[in-house]
C-alpha cells in the first residue's frame, strides 16, 4: 500500500536502515523506516487519508509518523530532492537523494534501502558496502568523520557490535578512539550519552557492551572510579539469575532489567560519586532517587541484616517490611545480586513472595464502630496493626 500511494504521487519510497538490516540478517525488526524521495509529509498525509491510520508530524524535520490503528507505526522521512534540482547537481548519480541521506547514516550496515514502488519494487540499493559488512560482521564507519559528526556514534558502535555479534572494524575503531582522546564526548550533553547508555542497558544481556566499553575506555570517560573489577561478571550474572527468577515468579509484573544491571555498573562507586555521575548525565529525577537514595537504603538494609544476624536476633519481619516496602523492585533485586549472605538473601525473597502483599483488613469504618474518632492516630493504628500481622501476632480479623 505504500508503494501504490507513491506510485500514484510519482514519488520513489524505500524501506531502510535497520529495518532492513535485520531483514538480510533475518532478525525480527518492527521498527520500520521509510524515506521518500520528495515531501514525505505530503506521503503520509495522504496514505493516511486514504488508510485507517493517524499522522504526527514534525514540520521542522520533514518527517511523519503513521499510527495505524493497532498501534503499529511506519517512519516516514524525507530524502530532499530539491538540491539536485540545478543543472550539474549530481546528475548521473541514479536516485542521489537516496544516496545523500543514507551518507549520513552511522555504519555501513544501517545504509541499505529497498525499494517499495513500481518496477523497483522490492529492489535492494546497496550503496557503501552495506552486505559487505553484514558478510564480515564488521561495523564501519562510512567516512573519517562520522564520530566527529555525531559523538553518540561511539555508543551506538559497541551497542551494535555486541548485539550482533560483529566487531568493529580496525580503521573504525582508531576514529573510535581518537574522537574519544580529542574530547568530542564532551561536546554532546550529559543527556545524550545518558539515553545511549540506558538502550545499551536494554540490550538482553548488556554486559559484553560493558567490558566493551571498559576496554575502550569509556567507563573511565564516564567516572574516574568506574573500574570493572573481575566481581562485575559475577554480579551481573548474579542480576541476570534474580532478574529471571523475578520475571518467573511474577509474570507481568513490571521489571526494568536495564536498572538492576546499571545499579550493578555503579556498585563500586561512593554515594557522592554516583551523586555527581548523575549530576553529569542529567538522570531524571525519579530515577536520580533509586541511584542515590534507595541505593543507600538498600546497602544499609542488607548491611543490617547482616549484623543483626551475627550480632543479636534476626530482624522482625515488619521490620524487613518497613525497610524493602519504600525501595524499587529493580533496587531490591540488586540488593539480591549483590550480597552473598545466605540470610539477607532469604529476607529479600520473603520480602518478594509474602511480606509486600500482606495487608491491613481493617478499614477506617471499623475503627470508627470502636467509637475512636477519626485523626492521625488512624494511621498508627493501620501500621501497627499490619506490623502484628506480618510479625504473626495477629493472624485473623
Ligand atoms: N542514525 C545515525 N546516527 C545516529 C542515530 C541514528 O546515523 N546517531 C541512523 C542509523 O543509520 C539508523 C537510523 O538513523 O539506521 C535510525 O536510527 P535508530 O532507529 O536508532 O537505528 P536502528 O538501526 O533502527 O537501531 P535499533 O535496531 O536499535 O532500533
């Protein structure tokens, strides 16, 4: 249906970048972009016109969105044709538009495109080596100054690198590092490498990016302190278990994974550390509380646990309540990975599978029938109520 709109518009559609990539690699990829040589706006405007499906756009880029009504949504951008308009503007380069704007692109392997329309239909446009690369399993750059050009490259490099299994290739990865040793990092804001850190955490399994990225040197960009000790694999196998074990047990309950193993990257590092890291990187306030504060808690809860068990009696269970209820999900099952004490362990799981869900059964009428009027004192009375209930002291209504 795309290329029987274009068709009729006269303009020339191409599937491309990683949607296609993935395609030759036979990776499921849903993210489909689509480049249009000519107004795209003008495209989508009127494929959704015709289709059941809404448009966003964004006039300043030239790009639209299409949402079909699954949710399901297209890319659509536009690949300018009007430079090539003047006589003796690249005019025997077949489909220059095209060409020109997978030039931009990142890597080798993101610039295919295929063809949607006419006779072309389903044509594959390799314009820089692209199955080349996909063949050597290399990531390359397609000109000296890529990461010059756009410093996010560095990450998208080793985040490509590892979830395909590549590697980059010799030449890239002396632009890699002198891009990184002439400061260019720094001249993107802390969000931005913020943003390319949080998808390479979103990788499945993220910590081969992680030793990647130490090995170039990039944690130490990040935080002088941030050294990869040999306990980081173990820990971030130690995540990996807790995070499954969680997913088992809980289905559907909503765990981000990529928190749990960044807690883990920031395991070494001091309160004050991490507090300027996050500083650095703009980290949104909510998620600036789980590094700082509920990283915090988390330490001295499990330390306490720790010492109350070798020291005198083990913690209450309201009081393991009281500890674990205020903290994330992602931060307690870093706390799980982390320690290695039998018992801190066996107080997170409890805490997991009985503690949270126990529940106070009294309601506000209830108390109010014992002829108590309502104020503060309604609360104590709900906590300490809950905190018999979980200590096993009250055990019916
Ligand atoms: N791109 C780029 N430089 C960047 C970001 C993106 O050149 N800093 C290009 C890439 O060539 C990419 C396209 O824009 O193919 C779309 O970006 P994105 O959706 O991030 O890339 P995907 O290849 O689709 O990545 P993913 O598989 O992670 O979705």
């Amino acid at each position: 249906r795309l290329g029987q709109v274009a068709q009729d518009l006269g303009l020339d559609v191409f599937a491309v970048g990683g949607f296609v990539r993935d395609l030759l690699l036979n990776k499921q990829n849903l993210d489909v972009d689509i480049v249009v040589e000519g107004d795209g706006i003008a495209f989508a405007a009127e494929f959704a016109r015709r289709f059941d499906c809404r448009i966003r756009t964004h006039r300043k880029f030239g790009t639209a969105v299409l949402i079909f009504p699954d949710q399901f949504k297209v890319d659509v951008a536009s690949a300018r044709t009007e430079y090539y308009l003047e006589p003796g503007a690249l005019p025997t380069v077949e489909h220059a538009p095209i060409k020109l704007d997978l030039y931009r692109r990142d890597f080798t392997i993101n610039t295919l495109a295929i063809a949607l329309n006419g006779s072309h239909f389903g044509e594959l446009y390799d314009f820089f080596g692209a199955q080349r690369d996909l063949q050597e399993k290399a990531i390359r750059v397609l000109h000296n100054l890529s990461f010059v050009e756009d410093p996010t490259r560095v990450f998208r490099a080793i985040r490509f690198e590892q979830r395909l299994g590549f590697r980059i290739g010799v030449h890239t990865e002396q632009l890699l590092r002198s891009a990184m040793r002439m400061g260019f990092l720094d001249k993107i804001g802390g969000h931005r490498v913020w943003n390319e850190l949080v998808l390479i955490f979103k990788e499945a399994n993220p910590l081969p990016a992680v030793l990647r990225m130490a090995d170039l040197d990039l944690l130490e960009y990040l935080h002088p302190d941030l050294l990869l000790e040999k306990r980081a694999k173990k820990l971030f196998a130690n995540a990996r278990q807790a995070i499954d074990w969680y997913r088992l047990l809980f289905t559907g309950e909503p765990c981000r994974h990529w928190l749990v193993y960044f807690l883990c990257l920031l395991t070494d590092l001091d309160d004050q550390a991490v507090a300027s890291l996050c500083q650095r990187l703009v980290v949104a306030p909510r998620l600036q509380q789980i590094f700082t504060v509920e990283r915090e808690a988390a330490h001295r809860a499990t330390n306490l646990i720790f010492w109350r068990r070798m020291h005198t009696a083990p913690p209450r269970p309201s009081e393991i309540y009281d500890w674990f209820q205020p903290l994330a999900t992602e931060v307690l099952l870093y706390a799980m990975a982390r320690s290695n004490n039998e018992q801190v362990q066996r107080c997170l799981s409890s805490y997991f599978t009985h503690l949270r869900s126990v529940q106070c059964e009294l309601v506000g009428s209830d108390i109010k029938q014992l002829g108590i009027a309502p104020g503060p004192i309604y609360k104590e009375i709900f906590q300490r109520l809950l905190a018999a209930r979980l200590d096993g002291e009250l055990v019916t209504r």
